[in-house]
C-alpha cells in the first residue's frame, strides 16, 4: 500500500520565542545598495536593525532572521507547503520510489537503501542520505544505513530545469542547492512511512563539493537532520564569502561561482557581484543556522578552490563560538586531511565523530583542532562579546 502524508512545515521548531517578541526585518528587504558593507564576519550576536541580543534564549529569533535573510539573497525561498504538497512513498526491496503532488503536478524520484549486516525492524539503525561516491565502508562498518540518489533526478545540475522538484515549481527563482535539499527532505519523509529498519532520530545527510554545498542546505532547511555532513564544500557551502587565502591558485570566489553555475541560488544573489561584503551572512552563519544540531566538515590541505584554510580558519571558529554559546561545543567539528578534492580519505577523517553523535562513542580525536592552520581573528573582532559571557 502506498503511504501518504501532508507536510505542514520544512522546519520543526522547539522552544521558539514568539514572532510578536522577535525584531521585525523591513519589508521589503533591502537591495544590494540599501545593505551596509560589513569588511569582517557579521556579528552573530546582533540583529539585523542592530539591537544586540541578551542570552541564548534569543537565539531562535536571531535564527529565524538568519533563515530569512539566507532565503531572500542565496537560497531563494524554500518551497511553502501550505500549497499541500503531498508524498507518497512505496517501497519494492531496497528501492524507494517517492512521488509528491502540489495540486495537480506531481514530481517522482528513487532512492536506493543499503543496510549494515543485522540490521532490522527491532534494532533500526542510523541512515546518511548521500548523493553517492561515499566510502560505503566507512558508514556500513560503522553500523549506518545509506539511503543514496541521483541528484539530477530531483534537480537537472543545469541551466535548464529538469528533475522532479522543478515538475511542481517551475519558474519560482529558487536555487538548484535548495531544490536538492529538498530532495534529501522527501527522502527522509519516505523513510519514515515505508523504512522501520532505520531511527528517524538519526538521520544524516552529507555529500561532497556541489553536493556538499547541498547537504549544508539540507540540514539547515530541515531541524530533524541530526548531523549534517558537508564534505569540500567550499563557497555556498563552509567557504567563507569575504576571506581567502590564494596558494597555487585562487580560491572560488562569488564573481566565479555566479558566472558558471547561477541557477545553484537565487538570481538576487547576482547583486553581490563584486559587492560580497554587502551580505547580512556569512559562511559562519551558515553553520549556525543548524546549531545545536551537529555538523563536522572535511577539507583537503591542498584542495585551494575550496579554501581549506578560509573553512579552517575563519568558519570554523566563528561558528564554534556560537555552538559554545549556546552550550553545544562539541557538535561542531573540522577534519582537516592531507590531499585534494574529495579524496575517499575523507569519510574515514569525520568517521569518528559521526560515531560521537550517532552512537555516544567516546572519542579521543579534538575535532577542533584546525592545524596546520591558525585561528585568523580579523575576521571576527566581535568573538568573546557573546551576551552573558
């Protein structure tokens, strides 16, 4: 029997402060030329219309600013479901086949399920939703499902739409990074219907480059992803917009990635070019937007497009500070490796701490040990300012 469900929400919010009681962004929001320029990282720690916030409790309205303003200039606005969107999952073995209507279109895509040995409906299991080239070893030996798919099936990696998520929105200026988060979120809608060999308390999502940047979307849009997984991530990912550190070659910067894949966002993020330092966000918010959920990244000394040491030494402790703050420092991580782009190497480098999370394995690696790098405190003066410190 095929299973169907409504989805009311793309996120789940606990304990959340009232909309009535959180500072109101303009509306509409400012163009490029109405933002201020901000040479350093944005200050966490203020709102938007600069009133500072008192203690963490604020957090879940700085929070929900942050979401907005990463929506309104990056992402493009994720889907609204109180369009009804409708999922309907059937299970054939290991084969997921998820189909979901809004009105009368209807977009369809497959996920393919791998167990770890003795896994059952008694003993059910974490999952990694992945885009595929993960070392399976790594998660299987572990004891973590996988639950893999084609990303193209969701979203076409193109200028021209294709895939399911565009058969129901076509035409919204909704980036490609948002349509493939989307598309891990339906997947886990699934696995809840049609899957009782895994736990939905432990779902993980991660990917490698593009699809890092995807996974990073992925577990911001949707509070039940447990630990997010962006592996070489680089800009739109754990990159950071203002910061770079050229060696043998440039780092991806916002004038590149725009010029030769600006259906990964939103058009509006166009207006950025080369004014990056009017952004409201930075990489380090972007980690933040998923705190107090775990997230650990992995980064290759010598992969530079990406800017290894920029997610080392900028995101990481900026973002950490936040995680400190608000009493979740050790549910941020950085594995930092010898080598280049996505080498295998690096599922083996986060193994560890996804065991942490997934299983409450003590273990003995310091996930925030940046070296060879070294913290570079210019890029956020404001870091012991946190309210209540």
């Amino acid at each position: 029997m095929v299973g169907v469900f409504i989805i009311t929400s793309a996120l789940v919010y606990a304990a959340y402060a009232s909309a009535a009681a959180c500072p109101r962004l303009p509306n509409p929001l400012p163009t490029v030329d109405g933002l201020p320029s901000i040479p350093t990282l944005p200050d966490p720690w203020t709102f938007f219309d600069g009133t500072p916030l008192r203690s963490p409790a604020d957090w879940a309205c700085r929070r929900e600013e942050v979401l907005t303003l990463v929506q309104q200039y990056f992402y493009g606005y994720y889907p609204d479901h109180s369009k009804e969107e409708r999922v309907h999952a059937s299970r054939n073995g290991t084969t997921l086949n998820i189909s979901v209507s809004v009105g009368n279109r209807t977009g369809t895509f497959n996920a393919t399920l791998t167990f770890p040995n003795g896994t059952t409906r008694f003993r059910p299991v974490p999952v990694m939703i992945n885009t595929g080239g993960v070392n399976e070893t790594v998660f299987l030996g572990s004891g973590v499902a996988l639950a893999t798919f084609d990303v193209d099936s969701v979203a076409a990696d193109s200028t021209t739409p294709g895939g399911a998520f565009w058969d129901l929105y076509s035409g919204e200026d909704i980036g490609v990074l948002t349509a493939w988060a989307w598309g891990y979120h339906r997947i886990m809608d699934a696995i809840i219907d049609k899957v009782p060999e895994i736990d939905p308390q432990r779902f993980g999502v991660t990917g490698c480059s593009r699809w890092g940047k995807a996974a990073l979307a992925a577990g911001i849009f949707d509070e039940r992803v447990a630990l997010s997984i962006p592996m070489s991530s680089g800009l739109e990912g754990i990159g950071p917009w203002r910061f770079f550190f050229e060696e043998d070659g440039a780092n991806e910067m916002i004038q590149n990635i725009f010029g030769y894949a600006p259906y990964w966002s939103t058009s509006r993020l166009g207006q950025f070019v080369p004014n990056v330092t009017n952004l409201p966000f930075d990489a380090h918010l972007h980690a933040a937007l998923v705190a107090p959920r775990a997230i650990v990244w992995d980064e290759g000394e010598i992969d530079y497009w990406t800017n290894p040491e920029g997610e080392a030494s900028v995101t990481f402790p900026a973002a950490h500070a936040v995680y400190e703050w608000l009493g979740a420092g050790d549910r941020v991580g950085v594995a930092i490796r010898p080598g280049d782009h996505c080498d295998i190497s690096g599922y083996t480098n986060i193994q560890d701490f996804m065991n942490k999370i997934f299983f409450n394995e003590k273990i003995t690696r310091n996930y925030s040990d940046i070296s060879p790098y070294t913290p570079y405190t210019e890029a956020f003066p404001w870091i012991n300012d946190a309210p209540g410190k």
